[in-house]
C-alpha cells in the first residue's frame, strides 16, 4: 500500500517476502510510478533482517524511478540495510530521507566466550520453513558463543543466501537434506555446507556489483551470490566424493 504526502508517495517494503508481499509491493509501485509524484518514499522501518529479496525489490524501484524521472528516497533504513548496501557498494545509489550512520561495526573480540574452539552441527531439509527454523537455532549458537549483533547479522545472512541457493538450483526435493558443519575458534568461524545436488560452484561468480551496468540491463536478481562474496572472507569450494557440492565459508570475527 501507498500513501500520498505533499507531491510525493510513501510504500512500506515488506519485512516478509511472501509472494503475496511481493506482489502488493510491485502493485503499490507501479502505481506510484505512474502517477509521476515529484517523490518516492520507501519506508524501511519494518525490516530486521534483510535478504537478497529485499535488495531486489529495493533495486527494481530505483529502476522504475529512474526511466521515469522520479526520486527515490530510503526512509528509516534500519543498520542491518544500511550495512548491506555497504558491503555491495550501493549506499551511493540511493537518496535517504535522513543522515545515515555507516560507520564499521563493532568489534567481536571483547565479547567472545572463552569456551571455544565448538563444532555445532545441522542436518536441514531442503524447503524454506525448515530453512528458516535452521537459521534461528544457529542465531542462537551465535549468541551462546557471545558473537555481536553485526557479525550475527552477516554469519544469518550468508547461511541464508547459501541454504536458499542450494533450495532454488540444486534440483533436490524438499524431503533431501543440507549438511551444514559450523566450527567456531577465537579467530574465525568456518561454515560448510554440503548438498547432493548438481553441480554448482559458487566461487567461480563475480562478486562485483557495478551499479551502472545493473541499471542499464534492469538487473533485478544475482544480489545473493555477491552478498555471499562479500561478506566472507573466504569461500573454498570442492566437488563430494559421491557427486553434489562442498561450500566452506570462512569469516574472522571484527575487531
């Protein structure tokens, strides 16, 4: 849904991406668009965790804007956007309805528990909820071992753009399983996951996101692999023994 403020629209981007979201949102903006207000407001203040989807959507109403000539501004950005849109060099693409604080995030090391190195591991069927219910047991591992809210936020981002990848392009069915190995020492973290699926490697893709070329081809997807990219320091890929693929994240804890 949209409002009307003075000579410009405001449209809240969902914090759910169901498709039923998905389809209001695009909805809302096409009809914003063609009314041709001098402004777009997206208000952000309902997102906390942000997934490629959300920068997809983010990017297809700049898209919009753009060949219309109309402003696109970010409302109520929360940090967990902001810091997104940092990592794929796109803070400088988007106007924002207010000063914004992208300054690095807080360190981990003073926070960390002194009873590392652990291991945690997952079995997790491939289909979305079961995704989902992953993600949340392995936040709460994160903040067992005293990981901070930034680094939290990266590590759920990454797993969740991996798990979703292996669900849409492995061809698995929801009923097979991802192996994710998780081992954390006071130096890093180290994610692996393992599927049966075809073959995939992840590493081979560019991580750079040029704003420019995104805009003239009207990209609208591809944001998940360059956010993996991005916020790892390291990924490392080898084909199973038995077929199917092995994907090692490694991150170091900020200090």
């Amino acid at each position: 849904m949209s409002k009307a403020i003075n000579n410009s629209r405001v449209i809240n981007l969902p914090a759910g991406l169901t498709t039923s979201e998905t389809v209001s949102f695009e909805q809302a903006l096409k009809a914003a668009v063609a009314e041709r207000p001098g402004t777009i407001l997206l208000d952000c203040s309902l997102l906390g965790q942000v997934s490629s989807n959300h920068i997809n959507l983010l990017w297809q109403a700049n898209t919009a804007c753009r060949e219309k000539k109309i402003e696109l501004r970010l409302l109520n950005p929360p940090p967990t956007l902001l810091r997104i849109l940092t990592v794929l060099d796109l803070t400088h693409t988007f106007e924002f309805g207010e000063t914004v604080n992208t300054s690095k995030p807080r360190d981990d090391w003073d926070t960390l528990t002194a009873e590392l190195p652990q291991t945690y591991v997952m079995e997790v069927a491939v289909e979305a909820e079961a995704i989902d219910k992953a993600i949340v047991k392995f936040i709460l591992f994160l903040g067992k071992i005293g990981a901070g809210a930034t680094t939290i936020h990266e590590l759920r981002t990454i797993y969740y753009e991996v798990a979703t990848n292996i669900r849409q392009h492995s061809g698995l069915k929801a009923a097979d399983q991802i192996r994710v190995v998780v081992f954390a020492d006071y130096e890093k973290i180290m994610m692996t996951f393992e599927d049966k699926g075809r073959y995939f490697d992840s590493t081979a893709v560019d991580a750079h996101v040029d704003a420019g070329r995104a805009a003239k081809i009207r990209k609208r997807r591809g944001f998940g692999l360059a956010m993996i990219r991005r916020l790892a320091d390291r990924l490392v890929y080898r084909g199973g023994e038995n077929g199917g693929n092995i994907l090692t994240v490694h991150k170091k804890w900020c200090r």
